[in-house]
C-alpha cells in the first residue's frame, strides 16, 4: 500500500473504535429515555458550549466554564418543563455568553443557540415520537457521515467549500444524500410513514452537511483544527455533534411544515 493512499485511511481505525463506543453510550441512553436520555443531552450540550466558548474566546479563562455549566443546567431544566417554558431556557445561554464574551460573542450567541435548540430538538423526538424515531434521524446523520467519507476518500473530485473545508468534495455531500435516503426508504417500509419519508430524510441529510460545514468555519476563523481533543480519531464532541446541531433543528421547523413522522402523526408540538 503506498504512502499515499495509507494517509488516506490512516484515521480510520481509531475513529471507528471511538465511534463504537459513542454509538453504543448513545443507543443505551436513547433505548433507556426520561431522565437518562435528557442528562445525557444536557451534558453534550454543555460540553459542547465549553468547546465553542474555548475556540471563540482564549482570552477569558473562565468563560467556557461558566457557560458550559450554564448551557448545561439550561437544558436540564428545560427538559423537564412544558415547551411554552423550555424554550427562553434554551435561549439563556445564548443572551448569557453576549456579557461574558471578550470577543466572538454573536457567533457564539448563534451557536449556542443552536447546540440548544438541537438537543432540545432531540428531547421532543424522544419523549414525543419515541426511541425509533430519534434512531432514525440518528441513522440519517451516521450514514450521510460515513457515506461521505468513505466516497470523499475514494473518489475524491471538486471541493464543496474549499476555503473552509479542504476535505469535503460533492462525490462525498451527493453520496450522504442517497445513503440518507435509503435509511428513509427503509423506515418507510418498516413503519407507517409514507414515501415523503425518503425525501425528508434527504433533506436532513443537507442540513446536517450544513452543520458541518457551519462548524468548520467556525474552526476555520478560530484557527484551530479540532473543537477539542475530547474523541480520538474525532477531535470534539462539537467536532462529531456537528451534523446532528443542523439535522434536529431542522426538523424541528420541518415538522411544522409537513407533520412528522410524515403521514403518522401531526406537527411537531
């Protein structure tokens, strides 16, 4: 095997032996729910507040502390309460790092606002829809993940955002979308959801290339290469979260607008 093509995969066992046991922590959490489930969410929500903090703000030492901590109870808190009440919860962290912020205080704001709004996101699938139902969005990011990278490495080709993410071709985005898309055929067959399930799973597909590539700017403007070095072979939980931040935001707003689980159940509440 040349040189070459051994840096190519060099990564590969150790971010598949992190990745099993992130998987297998998870499906124990998702599978047991209630209050497991959402202090397993309130403390990759924190943690990844306390990365982002990090990247954004080296001048403050205490900062990220403060606000992983805040971002955590925040989303404690709202877990447990009506959404009506949840939801200025969610958003407290946000209005909090703006005075504790030296500098990067408004994309912190945005983003921490979005790691919350996602983990609460995956709170309502859970709690509402059940486990299967958050596996499937799950199984959509894994695959659009694992799809991509595999293609990506072995094709290669045209760059999708070359000056944010040098990696990231269009052979590896379009080979996430039909993965994403053949996890919604399937689930379309084994449940009661109809065919629309395939094209929603293909458009949380795009949203969660969107919050990686969200992601990598952020890296990019902070220089820095990994969120944190949390997860060999990873980087950060930000850094493996990234593609669920934009895949359960969106289909928290596209449970509005087409009702999920699509032809199941009603709008998102």
């Amino acid at each position: 095997m040349s040189q070459r093509l051994r840096s190519k995969w060099d990564d590969l066992g150790e971010r598949l032996l992190s990745g099993a046991v992130l998987v297998g922590l998870g499906s124990v959490c998702v599978w047991i729910g209630g209050t497991v489930f959402h202090l397993l969410v309130a403390a990759v929500c924190g943690m990844m507040v306390w990365e982002l903090v990090s990247m954004l703000d080296t001048r403050r030492e205490r900062s990220p502390l403060i606000l992983g901590v805040a971002a955590a109870a925040a989303m404690l808190v709202a877990s447990e309460v009506p959404a009506s009440f949840a939801l200025p919860l969610v958003l407290a962290p946000s209005m909090l790092g703006l005075g504790q912020m030296e500098r990067g205080g408004v994309t912190y704001a945005s983003f921490a606002a979005l790691i919350l709004l996602a983990g609460y996101g995956m709170i309502v699938l859970r709690d509402v829809y059940g486990a299967q139902w958050l596996l499937w969005l799950i199984l959509v990011v894994v695959t659009t993940d694992v799809a991509g990278y595999f293609a990506g490495r072995s094709i290669g080709g045209k760059l999708l955002w070359p000056r944010v993410s040098p990696k990231k071709t269009w052979a590896g985005a379009i080979a996430g979308w039909v993965a994403a898309g053949g996890v919604g055929v399937a689930y379309a067959m084994l449940t009661p959801a109809h065919a629309g399930l395939m094209g929603l799973s293909i458009a949380a597909s795009m949203a969660s290339q969107i919050g990686d590539i969200a992601e990598s700017a952020v890296k990019r403007r902070a220089g820095v290469k990994d969120s944190s070095n949390l997860i060999p072979g990873h980087g950060g939980l930000f850094d493996r979260f990234d593609g669920m931040l934009g895949a359960s935001v969106f289909i928290l707003i596209a449970g509005q607008i087409t009702g999920f689980p699509p032809g199941i159940g009603p709008a998102l509440p």
